[in-house]
C-alpha cells in the first residue's frame, strides 16, 4: 500500500520535474550531459 505522503511527494517531484525542463534544457546547452545529476541536486535542495 502506497502511504498518502508518498503519492504527495512524488506529485511534488514530479511537478517539480516538469517545471524545470527549461532550466534543465538550458543547463545541458551549457554544461552538457550534466543535467540529470543538477535536476536532482535541485529537488534535493527545494526539497
């Protein structure tokens, strides 16, 4: 059974995700294949 705070944090990760797409877009444009590992750093810094 999947816990409610589960459901909310991964709608909060997943919402968080999608906006920030076009950050991560912009950040791969400059920094290269680093996007992943900085999309993550920065849920884990919003978060």
């Amino acid at each position: 059974m999947i816990s409610r705070p589960t459901i909310r944090l991964s709608a909060l990760l997943l919402s968080s995700s999608l906006a920030g797409l076009p950050a991560g877009a912009q950040a791969s444009a400059s920094t290269g294949p680093g996007t992943p590992v900085d999309l993550r750093t920065l849920v884990v810094k919003t978060g």
